[in-house]
C-alpha cells in the first residue's frame, strides 16, 4: 500500500483524491496535527477518514496531548531540515522565543516533515516550493537528501504519478 503525507497548508485531500483513485493497491493518506489543529479535521467518504498523526514536540508550539517525543536521530533530523528549509537562517535552539510568523510556518513545515519521515511514508505532498523545492531544485535536492527514501512532490508532480500508476 502506498504511504504518502499531505502537507494540507498547501494540498488538500480533495486536490488528489481524482489523482489517489487511480493507484491500484490502495493509498494510506496522512497529514500530521500541526496543520489539523489549524485547519479542523476532513473527510471524504470514498478515500476513509483522512488519518491524523500526532506531531513531533517542539516546546513553545504543540499542544499537550497532541504531540510526541523526538528521538536524538528525529531532533537532529528536525534541527537539519529547519536548516535546508531557510538556507541556515532559522535561529538557534537557545534563540526561538520570539519567532516571527514566517519563522513559525518554517518551524511547522519542519515539524510536518519530519513527522513524514517518522512514520515511514513514501510519498510528501506539498506545494510548498520555499520550503520544499521545485523538482530538480537546489532545494529540494538539499530536502530529498535528509530522507533518501522519501519522494517529495509538489501536487502537478503527484498527479503525473498517479497517471503513471494506472
């Protein structure tokens, strides 16, 4: 079955569900509870309830209850990615305490990220191309390097897929 992550801030699962129905084997389709807690749960009845995995914690942004305990491997890896999404400029751990809004969103898009990896999806969704890459991108070489197993794909190179799976 084909794991794959939707970064819902920027793909929402009734974008890809014409795309998902064409996979033959079935799709397990996630997205993690930073974006749910912002955007509320959804559903499509065809493709099951979108499944909902608890975040990484990251003191200062998740919830109690909805979050859980990194690894010393996911803290690096969370400490690496926030590192390719700005190109080295987020601040320093000892220095996060007053992040600004666009700081915030790239501390999130590391959380969810990560979070994809955690889980051992396949395949991460998102439109995100500041934090994500284009294909082929600088960037997203600097991303795909981090999860060598991990395929991200904007939702145009997604839907390509699903046309190649039928």
């Amino acid at each position: 079955m084909l794991k794959i992550t939707l970064d819902t801030n920027s793909v929402r699962v009734e974008q890809v569900s014409a795309a998902i129905r064409k996979i033959r084997g079935g799709v397990d389709i996630a997205t993690t509870t930073t974006v749910a807690r912002e955007i509320g749960s959804m559903y499509d009845p065809e493709l099951h309830q979108l499944q909902v995995t608890p975040e990484l914690w990251v003191m200062g942004e998740s919830v109690m209850g909805m979050a859980t305990l990194a690894s010393e491997g996911e803290r690096d890896l969370f400490e690496a990615t926030l590192v390719a999404i700005t190109n080295g400029s987020f601040p320093s751990r000892e220095n996060r305490s007053t992040l600004t809004q666009g700081q915030r969103n790239q501390l999130r898009d590391a959380m969810i990220f990560c979070k994809h990896v955690r889980e051992g999806h396949g395949i991460f969704v998102s439109d995100d191309v500041k934090a994500f890459g284009r294909e082929g991108s600088p960037q997203r070489q600097r991303m795909s390097a981090l999860a060598p197993r991990t395929k991200i794909m904007t939702l145009a190179e997604f839907e390509r897929f699903c046309e190649g799976s039928t």
